[in-house]
C-alpha cells in the first residue's frame, strides 16, 4: 500500500511545502481555469463510486413512487389495458369500509405494540444500567427475539397459543382455567399478534435505551440522592427526561414498523378471524394480488403513506414542544 | 439483606430470560418429539430421546432443501452487493467532493419515509414488464445496489474518522480506490459488520416480496414455503416447528457467534443518527 506509516503530521508538514512549491509556478495558471473543469474532475472521479448505489434508489425507490402515484389514478388488474380512472379509486376509498376498518384495526394494533413494547423496553434497560456481574449474558437473552424470522417465530407463537395443545393453555388449565381459542376469537387475536412484536423487539429497544442511560453523567444522580430524592424520583426527574432523543428515535422508528405489520399477521391469523386482524398492510395486500385491483391498492398504499408521514410528523412536533436538556 | 436483594435480582432477571428465550427452547422440545408425544405430554416437557424424524420428513419434502437453497444465495447476493455498494456510495457521500453530493444525499435520506408497501405493486409490474417474475433477479434486484439507510449509517461512521489519514494518504497519490479499500474497509470495520448483519437478517427474513414475485416452486424461498406448510399441515406442529426452526437454527449460530458485534452494532445505529 501507499507508506502511510511514520509520523503523520511530518509527512503532513512535507506535503504542504511540497504544495507550496508546486503552486509558485505553473499552479497560479491552474486558479485561474475555469472551475467548472475541476467539478467535472471531481463528478468524474466520484461518478463510479455512486452509479451502482443511484441506480437503485432511482429504478428501485424513485421511480417506483412515481409509477403508484399514476396507478392511483388507473383501475387495472395487470392483465387487460389500464382503464383511466381520476379521483375515482381515492373516492371508493373513502366510502370503502373495509379500508377504514383496516386502518382502525392498524391503529388498535399501534396501540397493543407501541406503548407496551416501550414500556417493557424502558424497565429492562433500568434492570440492566448498573454494574453487576453477568449481565452481558442476560442483555444478550433479551436480544435474542430481535435476530429471529418473523415468519417462523409466528408459526412458534401460534402453537404456544393454539387453543388445544397450545402451551399457554396448558399452563393456565394448571391454575384451573380454561383458556379461549387465542388466535380464533375476534378479542383476543389482535392482542396476540402485538404480543410477538412485543417480544420480537422490546430487547432490540432496550439496547438504545442503554446507551442513551450511559450517556447522562453519574454526577446528576449522586447530586439529586443528596438532595434526598429516592430511585423513582431520580428516574422520572433526571433519566426520563434525559431519554427524550432516545425515546423520539425508538417510538419514531418502532410506530413506522408498526404500521406497516404484515409478516406475523400473514402466519398467525390471514387477517381474521373475521376481519379482526385485517391490518391496512394485509388490505393492501389482499388488494392488490388477490383481487388484482391494483388502482385501489396504489390508492391505500398513498394513504397509509400519508397517515405514517402525519404520525411521524406529530411525534416531532410533540418531542419539539416538550423542554430538553442540554447536558455537556 | 444485600444478598437477598441480589438473589432476587437475578431471580427476576432469570425468569424475564425465560420469556424471552422460552419460545426457542420450546420449538425445540416439539421439534424433537414424535407426533404422538407432542400431543400427550405437556408441551414444556423433554423429549425423550431426540428424535429427528420431524427434522428428516421436512427436510425430504418436495423442495424444501430447494427454498432453503433459494434463501441462502438470495441472501448471500444481496449482502454481498448491498453492502459492497453501499461502502462505495457512503465514501463518496462522506469523503468525496462533487456537485450536487449534498442534495443527492438528501434524496436518499427522504426515501428512507418511503413504506416498503408503496413500492411493492409498482415494482411487481416493473418485474412483470421485464418478465423478471419468478427469478432470482427478481427477488434481490431491488434491494442489492444498496440501501438508503446503510449507505446513511456508513456515511455518518466514516465522517467521523480522521481526516489527517486521508489528506496524507492523497498526498502520497494514493488513489481513491487504495484509500478505500486499504484505508476506509479496514478502519470502518465496526460499521461494515453492522451493514452485513443488517443486510443478512433481511434477506434472510424477508416475506412479502418473494411471496409476491415468486408463484412457481422452483424459486420459493425458505420464509414463503414453512408459510405455506403452516396452512397445509395445519395440526402437525412437530412437522412445522421444524421447519422454522430450520430458518431460526442460522440466525442462532451467527446471533451466538457475533453476540458483542450484534449488541454494539445496534447501539451504533442508534447513536450514530
């Protein structure tokens, strides 16, 4: 390879009077070209190191966005010529039950997952911010969930809460109870599915959390116990409020996963039983390549786009308003 | 009174790791029992010996070693290319100078708002119209020339590493192909292995577009087809938990082999936003 050993700063200091006596000469011309040379120089020089990577945000992402954006405005079914169609799949839409109740069933599945997931995320993270022998190993059970395939880990939890042979029964009937049939009873199935995400990724969150705990100084908690405040004041007067970034990034990044649920729902219930799990992610699915409608299906997908770009935007908003502290 | 408050401690923190440990186990324990005992014994008891009919019934059904085959090239092309691209476009976004870099990288960082659903039917009649459906192509194309959100968590790593290197390494008319592959590979090493997991996990689990793609067995991937099994042996769960399990066993050996990258990589995708 190129030395780059040795002393850096002499070699450094080398190469600035190698540059100086460069530019005594001939480089005083070169200020004077045109700059557009260099910039096509440099674009040149960077254009390999970028095509492969905007070729697939433009085939991949960009345009894609585009082609929806059209087809919201066709009624097709991939076969037969499109059919233009204006306004009329968003107003369909509108009037279309089934896409309100997704979206409402969508909401209660947010619900189910977030704010419990977050919670459980939080008190690990409280178990395991101290420094005690071992607890690497339990931060490493917690995360296991995170590295699983959500597909086979649905078909794992749908056995566990079969109604008949399913463990959780089992355990419940030792206590003298007779378990419902979790994933065939329109109370209990949503839950259920929230659940597994809950399981699958409050270890992942609880990592973020840890290290956001690892950044408020110690000084701030020994300075408040003299103040005589106890553990629980501590953790809502000085660590959640120094959690603020860590909590915008998890609920920003846990509610747009959430929205889109598909995978678990797909393995568990196929949307029902009835319509009780029939998320906005399975409609558009169900939509689109069962029904082939695909202008509809453009249509929902644009709106679950807008309903996620809303929360998202509504969570910056309430993070915004709320104090944060800088600590240095 | 201390060693008390510490037993339960660890109590407490044994049985939430029973929680979330429990479920593995467990497939584990009905994978390795015969049908007949999965059904008359309680599902948290040992099997009695291993048994691994279930494992061979599933593994000698027509094609499953097929999708598990189909899984793993699609899995090992599109890590391969997403992250090699991926480091290639995050150098030029980090270390690079050219027109129009900042506001190509804004573009990049708005598709990351983008649903994977918005773009699922627009690129299924994108493959129909190239005839790509039911290839491998097919089902990594999209997400192999690298992804908006890697490239962005590589970017943010090689910003922050020292500049000094690098002036020194042009001074010395070491190309931008040698100062990558012998300076920025070896010294973002951390952000590489988080980029590869990231890309491995994905493909590895990815469903709803090779379920869509892909009709014929010939192209079915591992996470399509134990779907599949789920509908069609519906109460032979012995059969279908090894099936599962067969997709969960690579994601344990490389979550055991790379337990501290895992942990300290997730953290530095939290961090470094």
């Amino acid at each position: 390879m190129t030395r780059i050993a040795g002393p850096r700063e002499a070699r450094a200091d080398e190469a600035g009077r190698a540059r100086g006596l460069r530019e005594g000469g001939p480089a005083r011309r070169a200020e004077r070209r045109p700059g557009w040379r260099r910039r096509i120089r440099s674009l040149a020089a960077a254009t390999p190191f970028i095509l492969p990577s905007l070729a697939g945000v433009l085939l991949f992402l960009v345009v894609p966005v585009i082609i929806v954006l059209v087809l919201s405005f066709f009624q097709w079914n991939f076969l037969t010529p499109p059919h233009f169609v204006g306004f009329a799949n968003f107003g369909t839409m509108t009037r279309d039950y089934h896409v309100f109740h997704a979206l409402e069933t969508t909401a209660f599945y947010v619900l189910w997952n977030i704010p419990i997931q977050t919670l459980m995320a939080l008190g690990l993270a409280v178990l395991l911010n101290r420094k005690l022998p071992a607890l690497g190993l339990f931060r490493a059970l917690y995360v296991l969930p995170y590295m699983s395939t959500p597909v086979a880990m649905a078909v794992v939890w749908s056995w566990m809460f079969n109604g008949q042979s399913g463990l959780v029964n089992h355990l419940l009937l030792l206590a003298g109870i007779h378990g419902p049939d979790w994933l065939g009873s329109t109370s209990t199935a949503l839950p259920v599915v929230a659940m597994v995400s809950n399981w699958q990724y409050a270890g992942y969150n609880m990592l973020f959390f840890l290290a956001g705990m690892q950044t408020i100084p110690p000084s701030l908690y020994e300075a408040a116990s003299i103040d005589g405040a106890g553990p629980v004041k501590r953790f809502f007067r000085i660590t959640l409020p120094l959690l603020n970034p860590t909590l915008l990034f998890v609920l920003v990044t846990d509610v747009i996963g959430s929205f889109q649920i598909f995978d678990t729902v797909y393995v568990m219930t196929q949307g029902g039983p009835g319509t009780a799990t029939n998320v906005i992610n399975y409609q558009i699915y169900s939509t689109g390549f069962r029904n082939f409608d695909v202008g509809s299906a453009s249509a929902m997908s644009l709106l679950l786009f807008g309903v996620i770009l809303v929360v998202t935007l509504a969570q910056f908003r309430f993070f915004r308003s709320r104090t944060t502290y800088e600590v240095s | 009174m201390r060693t008390l408050r510490y037993t339960v401690f660890y109590i407490c923190l044994t049985l939430i790791a029973v929680v979330f440990a429990g479920p593995y186990v467990l497939a584990f324990f009905g994978a390795l029992k015969p049908p007949a005992d999965l059904y008359s014994s309680s599902p948290w008891t040992l099997p009695h010996s291993f048994y691994t009919g279930n494992f061979r019934t599933i593994l000698f059904s027509d094609g499953f070693i097929r999708y598990l085959g189909n899984t793993a090239l699609v899995t090992a092309v599109l890590t391969v290319g997403q992250v090699s691209f991926g480091v290639l476009a995050a150098y030029a976004f980090a270390r690079l100078e050219f027109p129009g870099r900042d506001a190509l990288f804004s573009v990049y960082l708005a598709t990351l708002m983008v649903p994977n659903i918005v773009t699922i039917v627009p690129l299924y009649t994108m493959m129909r119209q190239f005839h790509l459906t039911n290839t491998y192509w097919a089902i990594f194309l999209p997400y192999v020339l690298g992804t908006p959100y890697t490239i962005f968590l590589m970017r943010q790593y090689f910003m922050s590493l020292p500049s000094e290197v690098f002036a020194a390494a042009r001074v010395d008319g070491a190309s931008e192909w040698r100062i990558l592959t012998r300076l920025v590979i070896p010294m973002g090493r951390p952000i590489i292995i988080t980029a590869t997991l990231i890309a491995f996990v994905f493909g590895w689990n990815n469903f709803l577009w090779p379920l869509i793609v892909t009709d014929s067995n010939s192209r079915q991937v591992l996470t399509v087809s134990i779907a599949a099994l789920q509908s069609s042996f519906s109460e032979q769960w012995n059969l279908v938990l090894a099936a599962s399990l067969v997709a969960l066993i690579p994601l344990l050996v490389v979550f055991a082999l790379f337990q501290k990258q895992i942990v300290r990589s997730i953290q530095l995708s939290g961090v470094n936003r």
